[in-house]
C-alpha cells in the first residue's frame, strides 16, 4: 500500500476513524488551505463533529470519485470553498457535494489569496495548461513577466521603484479582490482581517499564516456554536516563503524583519536565481507573459509596472 492511501487513509477505506469516534463528520473541502483548516478546527475543544483529512481537488482523479461519495455522503456539515460544479471533469465542486449529501449542512469559505506583503506576486492560469506552474517557485513574478515581454535578460534592471503609497494601494486592491469574492460566493468572509494580521498574514500569496487561519476557523466554529480553535504547534503553511522587502514592511508599518530570501523546504533561493529560471521557463511558454499581463492589468499600473 502506498503511502498517499496510508496518509488518507479514513477517505480510501484503509482505517476506519468511527473506532475510536462516534461523532457526526464534517468534511473541509478545498485546495491545499483545506487541510491547513481541517487541523484548526480540530483543535476546537467542544467541537461536536469529527474530521477526516481528504486530498485537495486539484489532486483527485476519476478513480477517487467512489472515495468522494462514500465520505461526502456521510458528512452532516461540509465546509467548502467554492469549488465549480464539475471541476477538472470530476463531480467534486460545490453544487456536486450538495447533490450527494443534501441534507448537510453547507458553510462556503474564500479561496485566500492575499498580495499584501508580495505587491508583485500573483498566480496565472493558462487554459491550454492549467496545472502549469514556472520554474523554481510556483508564484509569478510581475516584475518578471514584465521584463520578458520586454526581452530584458540583465538581472539589474529587473526591479522598480516603489513608493510606499503604491505598496499600500496594492494591498488594498488584493483585499478589495478578495472581499468581492467572498460577497459573490462565501458564508463567512477573511478580508477584512488581513490587514490587521501584519507580517504573520501570508508566508506567499496563497499560502495563510496561521493568524489568518486561527481567526477564520474561529469564525466558522461560531457558526456551529463551538468554543475557539487552539494554536497549532507548527506553521501549518510555510514550507514555501516568499521574500519579504524592507520597502513593503515600512510602507505597511509592519512589525516584521525583512526577508532577502525565499525559503522553500527550509532552503535559500535568491531572487535572482528565480528571476533567470523563470525568463527561461517563460520562453517556454510565452502564453502566460500575455495571460499575467491582462489578468492583473489593474495592478501592473497600481504598482507602475506599465
């Protein structure tokens, strides 16, 4: 048995966690924050349901789906972030859960992205290539983008000026973003916490600290008329953390020491070796100089990229 069945265990029919745990199952339903959350609100003290770890959707495949409606069926809550109905071919979206488990009850969380403390960072899909991620980290850089629709190779002349108010414009845009997103499609909402969490908010775009999840675990856990979550005892999210300016932690009055480095499993990678990696990996693949351009169009020009 391999051991990504041994890691999800309960969910493929390995183990059984009715043994030692009677209570009604919530599922937390999402991409890779999903299980990050699931262990927050675990943690809960009185929390009157009992969890079981799922894979995120983007690693499901058609042979999971027997698994997928076993689990879901069961479920009396599911917590889920807004998956489309028919995702990646698969019924594994939110309009799919509801169908196998009607009666549950449902409570839609956001995809958390927040830019805040990486003004240039952004994430880029391609329909042509949609699991598609660049060279050395999984994260664009705007800066990058920029410079290989303008066939600038020099290293040098890679980064900007930045004035503090266009930092603080450009988190602002992504916590505007955000909370549209959450308005359109989410019963408890995250944005309006970002800010106020600092430094500890996000180690990249995508990937929360765990303020950020302590706080909209607790806000869930309301919902279901449970006490508070407890600190996790490590990062739950930060293997990968991106460079954090000096220029963004004063522009932002943030209490926080810079970073030069990103650290990716605990090593250093240094800004100029993922610039020159991914100028490669973008000549590979020119369709997402132009996808990044008209998808963030909006905040090339906050940021005076243009």
């Amino acid at each position: 048995m391999d051991g990504r069945t041994l890691h999800y265990g309960e969910f493929y029919g390995v183990s059984d966690g009715t043994a030692a745990d009677d209570r009604d199952l919530l599922v937390v339903w999402g991409n890779c924050q999903a299980e990050a959350l699931r262990i927050v609100l675990s943690s809960s003290i009185d929390l009157p349901y009992r969890t079981v770890r799922v894979p995120p959707v983007h690693e499901l495949e058609v042979d999971d789906i027997p698994s997928v409606e076993h689990v879901v069926r069961r479920a009396s809550v599911i917590v889920t972030q807004p998956v489309r109905a028919g995702y990646r071919g698969l019924p594994i979206g939110g309009q799919d859960l509801i169908e196998m488990a009607p009666s549950a009850t449902r409570i839609v969380w956001p995809v958390i992205r927040y830019g805040g403390l990486y003004p240039f960072q952004v994430i880029v899909r391609h329909p042509e290539s949609p699991a598609a991620t660049p060279a050395a980290v999984p994260y664009h850089d705007l800066r990058t983008v920029v410079a290989a629709r303008d066939r600038r190779t020099s290293f040098g002349d890679w980064d900007i000026d930045l004035e503090p108010g266009r930092v603080r414009a450009a988190a602002q845009w992504s916590i505007e973003q955000l909370a549209a997103r959450e308005r359109r499609q989410c019963d408890v909402a995250i944005s309006d916490a970002l800010l106020g969490l600092g430094a500890d908010a996000a180690h990249t775009i995508n990937h929360p600290g765990n303020s950020v999840l302590l706080a909209l675990a607790g806000r869930i856990l309301d919902e279901l008329d449970a006490d508070a979550p407890s600190t996790p005892d490590r990062e739950l999210l930060g293997n990968v953390r991106a460079p954090l300016e000096q220029r963004v932690v004063d522009a932002l009055g943030l209490t926080a020491t810079a970073r030069e480095d990103w650290l990716v499993d605990g090593l250093p990678l240094s800004d100029e070796y993922v610039h020159e990696r991914q100028l490669a990996w973008y000549a590979a693949h020119p369709e997402f100089i132009e996808a990044a351009l008209d998808r963030y169009v909006e905040l090339i020009d906050i940021l005076g990229l243009s």
